[in-house]
C-alpha cells in the first residue's frame, strides 16, 4: 500500500503546528498535502423556506485562510512532499492571478504544486454576492482564461474538484486530473469511465477521505456519521450521493433537515455509506480501506481529519502512525 | 541612520532568487520589504506573483524582518478572503507581518471587467468588512496606500499605518498631519522611493524624468503631483502627452521633482537623502529598484551595500 496524503486546514492558533505537522510527514515519508480553501463557519440557521429545499446552514464569518497561502508556506518548510489546493475556489480569485500565483508556487516550490480548482458550493458563495455561474460553463471559462493567459509558461498540473460525472468528464477533457472530497468508493469506477482512455496513465485522481483509527467500531462509526453529515446538508452532494445510489440517504437527510432533527440527521448515514466513504476502524481495517481505494484508482488518495475535536497537527500526527 | 526597507518584485524565473535575496537582507539586518502587488494584463498576461503570497514565501524564509504587502489590491480578493489570509500570514511569522492595501489603478482594473467605486468610500467599507469577517482572529496592522490627504486622513482614522508610492519630500508633512495625536508613536509612515545609484547625477535625473513622465500617464498621479505643489510639471506633461511627444513629457519633470521623489547618485548621496526622508518623519522608507529590468534580485543587493 502507498501511503496516504492529508488533507490540511489553517485553523486560527494552530496555523504554525499545521507547518510543523506537515513538516513531520515529509520526514516521515508522506506523499501529499492538499490545503483546503476555509470557506468559513456556520453562524447562521437557515429560513424554514431554505430548509425545505435542502439548506441546512448559513455560513459567514471568518476564512481561515487560502489553499494558495496554505500551500505556499507547507511548500516552504518542506523538501519532497506534493503539495496542493484541495481546493481552491475559483470566484475568488481572477483566472490570470490564480494561474500567476499558481506558477510562482510551483517555481519556489520546486515543482512539486498541483494547483486544485472548484466553483465552491452555492451556499457559501451567496453569502458574499458572487455572480455564480453554471459550474460546467464557469470551470470551462476559467480554465481557458487560465491556460491562455499561461501559454509557454512552465504551469503546474491542474486538477478539478468533482462529485458527479459530468465534471470528471469536462476534467478529462481540459484538466490533469480530478479531486473528490468523499468519493463514493463503489461509484469510482462508473465516475472515471468518463476519462479518456489515452489521459488515465498520467491522470491524477485524489480524494480526501474523512479517516478516523480506533479500535472501537461504533465509536470510528459515529465519528465519520457526523463528518458525512456536513456534506449532506449541501445540494450539490446530496445529488451526487444520489448518483451514487444513496437516494434513500439524501431522503432521509432532507427530512431531518426540513424537522430540524440534528439526530436524524446523523443517523440518516447509513453504515454501508459509512464504509463506502470514510476511512475509519482499527490500523488495518483503514489500511485496508485505503488499498480498496486506491485499487479503485485513485492514485493520490488523501486523509481528513478535520471533524476530530482534538488539536488538527496532532490529530493528523496520531492518523499516520497507522502507515509507519 | 537606520537602514531603509526594500520592495521585492520577481519576474518569473527568478522567484527563488528574490527569496534568497530576503533572506540575505534579513541577515544584514535590513528592517522590512515590501511585496507589491503585480497586475496581470496586457503586458504580463498572468500576474507573476500575488502580493499576500509572495509575503508568505518571505515571512518562511526570514527571521526578523516586517514584511509586508506593498500594497495589496482590495479587487483583487473579497474581504473576508483577504481578512484571512492576512491572519494566516501574522500568525505564522510571528507578529512580523502588516497588510498594506490599496485600491489600484482603474485603467487595470477595468481590464478585468472590474467597475471600481470611489476610493474613500470603498476602502473604508472595505476594511469594516474584513474586520467585521474576522471577529475572533488576531489581524495585522494594516497600512493604506495614499497619494492625497483625504485617503491619508482616512489612513489616520482607520488604520495602523500609510504607504505613499513616490511621495515629494516636501508633502511628507502632509502625511503627518493626519495622523491622530494618539496613534503617533506606533503609525506606520511608508514610502516607497525609486532609487537610481550613479556616479553622474545627470544620469540620476534622466531616469527619474523617464520614470516620472510614465506616472504622468496614470489617472492618480497628476492629481497628486499637483497637491505635493508640481501643477506646474502636471501641465507641462499634459501638453506633451497631447502632441505624444516623449522627449517634451521628459524635459516637463523640473529638477526639484526628480530632486524631491527619487534616491539617485553616489553611495554618500544615497545615504544622506536616506538620512532626510527620515528626518522628515517616514519610519518605513523603503527602495524600489524598479529600473533593473533583468537583474532585479542583483540589483537589490548591490544597492543595500551602500547601506552596510
């Protein structure tokens, strides 16, 4: 088995354990850290009209940084590990300056950036009044705008967030490969026939899965339950899990919504979901896991340890003494 | 003397040059760079750094020296985006970070399908909004560029600190004037300086007329050079742009102002214009090196040796 990657969240006090942390898994062996964009924290219940259509939360407040700014500092206070925006969201930044920014990472950095790109999710962008555009549309658009402004210029690999098939398809066409934050492990295979043939040898296919280790099942089970809760309440995964075969999953997960039934909530996560997402279980029922995913073709297959409510460095630290 | 501060700006190629040259100047003791804000556009198809994560690149690779951005452009990020990034990067170096902002040029910004808004109104609401986003984060100092006094006073107001780029040694005392009793001691006063080492001071001033004729063709800066008492350069340079002739918009830059914005002529000189702007009240003076087209990084280095 080839070791995972992180997932890495700039949380507010622990930024610098964060680098430290990540400084640890390059000495260690570690192959990939994917910084993620911190959108910003729930504050706000959402209208019963909003819930009724599937909105769980409002979110504002504060960012806890950029995947750029992130993997920037990672990239400088390490030596061999990838580093990457898992992702990036692209209404954040002009196409000509996320590219700049992009390839001066990837020049200080050695080349070892992979610059991860996604339109974001509807319910974090209305709160701050981007024009949002179709997501197919605007990542073709961007992307163009990006590769033009770019020509000739050394660029780093481009990947693309993705849940449901057609934008693995439009990444197979335009991107270097794909970043799933909770694939569906039985769902891989019918999503990545839509990669092109020719593409799949160098094609990146990462995935951000929420991991818990422990030798108590219900307790690793109740972890990732709520972990997989967050992402029910957004419709853009409700519809991908529905692709997925999860319909009577989202079903329940809206019913507890619209009756503001947190409990419900959690439990409308099936175990099979469950197993089919998360990582999660003793060191070798993970590693297992892991090798499953990775047989499935993903080949940069990443942590999550954000949902752990202790310290993220050490949580992520205590994650990969299971691959030592 | 206290020695000045730097502007570091790296074509792409020699990004790690320019990190390598942050990190010598930390070790000379060099008190603060300043990372400008590169603009995409016609010229440079993509912007070849941001300013915010050039800062980051630095702050990793330096010990003791301010960083900061010089200046960032609020278009260019949404609030609560810059509001985080700005927290990321004073956490991780320590307290050495400031968030210097501006609010660009509209000729670039209009290149970008941005409508910009009025200036004192955007950046006042601007700066509310990210600190209204970051309720429970710790966030630099944050320093406004200003050219004329209303966004000095709104600086005053405001925020921690001002950035003039090419600010008259004359106007710094428009500078100081808005600066609230209170905030004195601790105010960040920032100018960035072009500066032109030579032994023939007539080459000195033809650069700086070079240089300057270029800002005449900048919506902001006339406007300025006229409230720093050059109405008389601003209607000569107008009358040349008119007929486009290069020469005559050279020759409409006086001495006095060449003189009074830029640092140029020997390692003596140097230091005792350095020695006046800091007199004159500016705490961060900093130098551009801007005319160094191709060994920027070279070029840095062989000026702060006048400064050792």
């Amino acid at each position: 088995m080839t070791k995972p990657g992180f997932l890495f969240y700039a949380v507010p006090g622990q930024r610098k354990a964060m680098i430290e942390a990540a400084q640890e898994l390059d000495r260690r062996g570690f192959p990939y850290i994917y910084c993620n964009h911190g959108s910003a924290r729930v504050i706000q219940e959402p209208s019963a009209e909003e819930k009724a259509k599937g909105v769980a939360q409002t979110y504002l407040g504060t960012a806890w940084t950029d995947g750029l700014s992130h993997s920037l500092a990672i990239g400088m206070a390490t030596k061999q590990i990838t580093i990457g925006t898992g992702i990036e969201v692209t209404y954040t930044r002009h196409p000509h300056e996320m590219i700049g920014i992009g390839n001066y990472i990837n020049e200080v950095c050695d080349g070892r950036f992979i610059l991860g790109i996604g339109p974001g999710h509807n319910e974090i962008l209305r709160q701050f009044d981007f024009p949002i555009e179709k997501p197919l549309g605007h990542m073709r658009r961007y992307t163009e705008e990006m590769r033009t402004a770019a020509a000739g210029q050394p660029t780093p690999p481009i990947i693309f967030s993705v849940l449901r098939q057609k934008m693995v398809g439009l990444a197979g066409e335009i991107a270097d490969g794909v970043i799933w934050a909770n694939a569906v492990l039985s769902h891989l295979p019918t999503s990545l026939k839509q990669v092109p043939a020719e593409k799949r040898d160098r094609f990146i296919v990462a995935n951000l899965a929420p991991a818990y280790v422990s030798e108590d099942r219900g307790e690793a089970l109740a972890a990732v339950r709520i972990a997989l809760t967050n992402y029910l309440s957004l419709t853009n995964y409700q519809r991908y899990f529905i692709e997925a075969g999860y319909e009577e999953e989202v079903e329940r997960a809206r019913a507890a919504m619209a009756a503001d039934d947190q409990a419900a909530l959690a439990a409308a996560v099936s175990e099979r979901m469950a197993e089919d997402i998360a990582v999660f279980g003793t060191p070798a029922q993970v590693r297992e896991k892991i090798e499953a995913f990775q047989a499935a073709g993903v080949n940069q297959m990443c942590l999550s340890t954000l949902f752990h409510s202790e310290n993220q460095a050490k949580a992520i630290l205590r994650v990969a003494d299971a691959f030592d | 003397m206290g020695k000045p501060g730097f502007i570091l700006s790296p074509a792409p190629g020699q990004r790690k040059a320019m990190i390598d040259v942050a990190q010598e100047l930390d070790r000379r003791g060099f008190p603060h760079v300043l990372c400008p804000h590169e603009y995409a556009g016609a010229a440079t198809a993509v912007a070849p750094y941001d300013s915010l994560s050039m800062c980051t690149a630095v702050i990793q690779a330096t010990k003791r020296m301010k960083v900061a951005s010089g200046v960032a452009v609020t278009y260019s990020r949404p609030p609560h985006d810059m509001a985080a990034a700005a927290a990321f990067n004073h956490e991780i170096s320590d307290g050495r970070f400031s968030l210097g902002l501006g609010v660009g040029y509209d000729g670039i910004l209009r290149r970008f399908g941005i409508e910009s808004e009025p200036p004192l109104p955007h950046m006042r609401r601007y700066v509310a909004a990210m600190q209204a986003s970051a309720p429970d984060e710790v966030l630099p100092p944050v320093i406004l560029a200003a050219l004329r006094p209303g966004m000095m006073r709104l600086a005053g107001e405001i925020a921690d600190g001002m950035v003039g780029g090419c600010w008259a040694l004359s106007y710094v005392r428009e500078a100081l004037a808005a600066i609230p009793e209170a905030k004195r001691e601790r105010f960040i006063v920032a100018n960035i300086v072009q500066v032109y080492p030579c032994e023939d001071r007539s080459e000195g001033l033809a650069f700086m007329r070079r240089l300057l004729g270029a800002f005449m063709k900048m919506p902001s800066y006339p406007q300025y050079f006229i409230a720093a008492g050059f109405a008389d350069e601003v209607e000569r340079a107008g009358a040349a742009l008119e007929i486009d002739d290069r020469e005559a918009l050279w020759a409409s830059i006086s001495d006095r102002m060449a003189e009074e914005m830029g640092i140029f002529g020997n390692a003596s000189t140097m230091r005792g214009k350095v020695e006046e702007w800091q007199a004159a009240g500016v705490n961060w003076l900093t130098l551009s090196t801007i005319f160094a087209d191709k060994d920027r990084a070279g070029t840095i280095l062989r000026v702060a040796d006048v400064f050792d």
